[in-house]
C-alpha cells in the first residue's frame, strides 16, 4: 500500500470537532481553503482502545468499543463522512444501543482524497477506500484478542463513508492468501451494511442520467484543487468530459458496478423521495442513487432494503434497528410466512418458511435455496415473494447446514445438498396439507444456491421406496429450475479451462490454504483433484446432465469471456455457456441470459418461472 508522511496534514480531524474554518493559521495546521466543520458528537462511551494505528499514517487510526460478552460478537465496522475530505472518527454518534446488544463497534480515520492528489497517488478516491479495507483486514486480525466473531461484521457510514462502506459489501475479497503480512491474509468481505445518503455510483453519465444536476465525484478522481477544498464540486463538467480517461477507476470504485448475486444484504437510507431524472435539492445524496443499485440487486437476486419517506416495503425504519437485527441474526422475512421455522431435520438449521398461495386447486411451488458459498446466508435474503404468490404459486425458503457445520459428513458440501434434497421431500410429504402440487415444483437460489438447485435439477432421484422413512419415499425431482450466477461444475481443472483465476469450490470438498506452502485453497483443490474425483463427479451439476432433466434457467450479470481471467471468476457467464452447450450435447433445454445474451425468452427468473410452473407441460 502507497503510503506518503504528511507532518502538517493531522488537522482534519481538528476540523470536524473543534469546527476550525479555512484561515485557521500554518502553525494550527490548517486545512485547505473551504474546509467546513462538523458538529461536536453526542457523547458517547469511552473506547476500550483508542487512536490504534492500522497503518503508519497519523489518520490510519482507530477506536474500539468492545462489547461485554462471553461469546464472540459482532462488529459494527463505522466509515464517516465528509465527501472523503473531512470527517473523523468521533461523529460515530451513539454506540450504546450495539455495546448494549452485544455488538462491538469500530470507528476508523483514513486518508483524505486530497492528501493522496497532493501526494500524486492516482485516483485519489484509493487511500481513504483502500484505507477503509486494510483497517477491515486489521479488525479481523484481532479477532481472538478483542472477541470478535469475523463473519458478522457490518459496515455503516453516511454519505462517502456510506460509499465506501457498499464499496467493501459489493468488491471482491481482498485478501491475499499468500501474502506474508498476516493482516492481508484476512478478508474484506461484509456480513451486512446499512448506510445513509449512499453515492452508489461515481460514473458521472449514469450520475446525470439519474439527477441531471449532478455535481459530485469528480474529486474523487483528481477533479480538484487539493489546496482549496470548496473546488471539490465545481469541476463536474470536466469529470464529465474526461470520463472515457478515468473510466476503469470509475468502475473500480463504483459499488454499483460490483454488485453480484452472493453479496451481503444492505440496507439503503435517505431523507428525501426519489424524483428519477428529475434536478434535486440535494443531488449529492439524492434517493435516486438507492432506487437504481435496488434495481441491479433485484436483477442479480442480492438483497437491497430502500427506505425514504413515502417508501414501499420498508420493513426497518432506521439503520440501528437493522443492524442489530442482521449482526445478531438475519433481517426480518420479506413477509410473514403462513409458516415460519418449520423444522424438516434435526439441526438447528434445518429449517423453513413456506408461503401459502390462495388457490382452489392444488398449487405449483417455488422452493428457494439461499447463496452464501455454504459459508453463510440465509433463508430471509429471498426477496418478496408476492410475484410468485400473485400467480398462484407457493414459495418455499429453506435454511441448510453450513459447510462449516459438516462435523463428520465427508465431503463437507455433502450436508447442504442432502439437507436441500431432504427438504424439498418434506415439503413433497406435505402436498396435501399445503394444496401444493408435487410434481411442478421449481428450485431457485443465488450462487451456491443456484449451484443447489442445478444438483437437484440434474442428480438422479433420491426418492427410497423402500424405506420406512415416508419422507424419504418422497422424489427429489424438479419440474424446472432457474438461477442467478451458478457454479456449474466443482471440478478445478474444468474452472481453469473455462476461467483461468478462478478460486473457488476447495472448501466444498475439505481443502485449506497452507500458509507454509505459501499456497491458496485452489492451489490445494487443484492439487488433490485425482484422489477426490468421485466426489466431484457426485456434486458438479454439470457432470450430471442427462436427456430427461427439466429445462434450466441460467441468469448472469456480465457477459462471458472464455479461456479469460474475470472480474468474477467465482459467477462467470463462462460456467452458463459450457453448461448451455452440454444441454444442447444431450437436448435438454437451457436458457442462457446475460447482457447482450442472443436468444433471451425471458427476461428474468421470475418470468421464466411463472411461464415454467403454469405451462400445461413441462
């Protein structure tokens, strides 16, 4: 990481609390020209640690409050605001509603755009972003010593801090298995993040697109003078000119440009309705910004919560509320369930929610298996089911076992799936009970949920006659499937082929990174491929395919790019177009839908499923 000394640039942490203004003189260390002050916080409970560096900068520090708990807690992980060129730490506001909770809180500094122009680091925007991911990285460090649980850290900030704070939720993991610092060997990813005035893109034609008085974002890419700070939005006309110059960091520091099927749920908040197209009071934090990434979340299946005065749908008021509730479990379902928590097997995740459609006769079902790569997730991240439900359609959202919560299943990924074959029987044995129709039953999911579905799509029936088990006696067939951002195959040389950086699929089968050996867990997965490939052959949809499976719909965000490294190797179209050319290799109908996709019949999951589940043939 780029890192310069700047002996006279502490004040702007002077700044927001002390309310200094341009003039103060050089020996206060003053900032530019046009820096505003902040009102002094509401006080707030002293940090267990405070001022903790994270990096050698003087604004690379950090306060901790550390919640009292015999377990590991949570962590709220504060970004502040100020436009990324002032702010501190201190406006974290009030903790003791998480401490209280039982969630931790972190409040961190970073580097000021403005010190990284004058220090001609390019763009700007990359020391208080990349700053916001190492002091991530050093939480997680920490873990053991503060107590903190690592997976469930949510990130929270307004305005730039909130851009930064879906910048972490959206990016693709940082860490560095390899690396010898053992800070970069954690990850940046994010259990949550709820912001308020969020700037969920920094492309300045979409910015005028949505709000035609757009004016900031250019200083974020050197559009600036960095000696006077009251320029950081007048120079939006050559933001706008230039754009074709900056445009790869542009989509670099863009969360909206990032957003992928498995990512984390957030929760969006602003003062004003949105006006699309129309000039706002405030375009700098306009609404507009949060109804067009709820659009691209609703269009990979990522969960996004929009709230503004007059908003649909909003089922948390304020972002402390949905913190707690996400941090401490998950956010509340999309409706209430007609049946909530039904267990279909004995561990505590093993449960489900199901969605009773109003019908005479007996209804088709959507049964929704969750993403989180195994590792995490859960049934809630759904979305509404109100499309299905207004057709006539039942709805289904199954909890599993994690990976993680394997113990002695080998391999590790054998639990999920078994877990989502024993439920779709439970609800199969339940037919009567819930007027469901057994036999048009379609599967859905994000990512490792796709990857679900697309098993039980193509996998023989595991239906027992036999057993003395009546949910067993039940099939595990489908009537069809459809899907956001699947892996089709769990084979790493197929990935390699298809998507050469790719890296994921080891912890399906038990394979670690080895710090020793300096290599990643792909290395080992490709490494030990030959002593594991029955196992592979056993979970890779793709080698299951056989000419009676259901037809399949395969949604993905990007285009594909075979035999070439990815953004996203991990939801590559490249897995669609080989798994659609397999189909077609043993005629079994597969819809391929991507940007610029030839051939697209539907144009989203919903359609296709609605058209699939009411057809009178499959």
């Amino acid at each position: 990481m780029k890192s310069t000394p700047f002996p006279l640039l502490a004040f702007a942490a002077v700044l927001a609390l002390r309310g200094a203004m341009a003039g103060v003189p050089a020996a206060a260390q003053a900032a530019p020209a046009g820096a505003s002050g902040a009102a002094q916080p509401a006080p707030a409970p002293k940090p267990t640690f405070e001022n903790l560096h994270y990096g050698d900068h003087e604004r690379q520090v950090l306060d901790f409050y550390q919640a009292k708990s015999a377990r590991p807690t949570p962590v709220l992980f504060y970004i502040h605001g100020g436009g990324w060129v002032s702010g501190d730490k201190a406006l974290v506001g009030n903790v003791t509603p998480y401490l209280n909770a039982g969630i931790s809180v972190v409040s961190i500094n970073y580097r000021y755009s403005w010190q990284a122009q004058l220090a001609g680091v390019k763009p700007p925007v990359e020391w208080p972003i990349r700053d916001a991911a190492r002091a991530l990285q050093f939480v997680r460090n920490k873990a053991k010593e503060w107590n903190l649980d690592k997976r469930r850290i949510g990130a929270s900030g307004g305005s730039a801090g909130a851009c930064s704070s879906l910048w972490l939720a959206y990016h693709p993991d940082l860490v560095d298995r390899k690396s010898a610092d053992p800070v970069a060997r954690e990850s940046t990813r994010l259990w949550c993040a709820a912001v308020d005035g969020a700037q969920t893109s920094l492309d300045p034609v979409q910015l005028k697109e949505w709000t035609p008085n757009s004016r900031y974002g250019g200083h974020a890419f050197g559009f600036m003078d960095p000696n006077d700070l009251k320029t950081r939005d007048t120079r939006f006309a050559e933001f706008l000119a230039h754009r074709e110059e900056v445009l790869p960091w542009i989509k670099e520091y863009s969360p909206y440009e990032h957003v992928t099927t498995d990512d984390p749920p957030v929760y969006l908040n602003y003062t004003a309705p949105p006006a699309l197209g129309q000039e706002q009071k405030d375009p700098t934090h306009t609404a507009n910004y949060g109804v067009k990434l709820q659009e691209k979340c609703r269009q990979v299946g990522a969960l996004c919560e929009l709230a503004y005065p007059g908003a649909s749908d909003v089922k948390y008021a304020k972002s402390t509320a949905y913190l707690i509730d996400t941090l401490k479990g998950w956010p509340l379902p999309p409706m209430k369930p007609t049946a909530a928590e039904v267990r279909y097997g004995p561990h505590e995740r093993n449960v489900l929610d199901f969605y009773q459609a109003k019908s005479d006769k007996p209804t088709p079902l959507l049964f929704f298996i969750h993403g989180g790569g195994w590792l995490n997730g859960d049934k809630h991240s759904m979305g509404s089911p109100t499309p299905y439900l207004n057709a006539g359609i039942s709805v289904v959202s199954i909890n599993y076992r994690y990976t993680s919560q394997a113990g002695d299943v080998k391999p590790p990924v054998k639990a999920p799936l078994d877990d989502a074959a024993r439920a779709l029987q439970f609800v199969r044995s339940k037919a009567k009970e819930w007027n469901l129709d057994k036999e048009r039953i379609a599967a859905s999911g994000g990512s490792a949920g796709a990857c679900s579905s697309l098993w039980l799509a193509y996998h023989p029936d595991l239906a027992d006659p036999k057993s003395s088990d009546p949910l067993a006696r039940e099939s595990t067939r489908l009537w069809c499937a459809a899907v956001n951002g699947p892996q089709t195959t769990l084979d790493p040389q197929q990935m390699k082929e298809w998507t050469p950086n790719s890296r994921y699929g080891g912890h399906a089968f038990g394979f670690n990174a080895d710090p020793v050996k300096k290599t990643t867990q792909f290395d080992e997965f490709l490494a030990g491929r030959e002593k594991i490939l029955p196992w592979i052959a056993e979970y890779s949809p793709y080698a299951l395919v056989t000419k009676d499976d259901p037809q399949v719909y395969l949604s993905f965000s990007t285009p594909p790019n075979l035999g070439q490294d990815e953004k996203d190797p991990t939801h590559s179209a490249n897995f669609g177009v080989k798994l659609q050319e397999h189909c077609r290799e043993v005629g079994v109908g597969c819809e391929l839908v991507y940007p610029g996709a030839p051939d697209v019949k539907h144009p989203s999951i919903d359609k296709f499923i609605i058209d699939a589940l009411k057809s009178p043939r499959r």
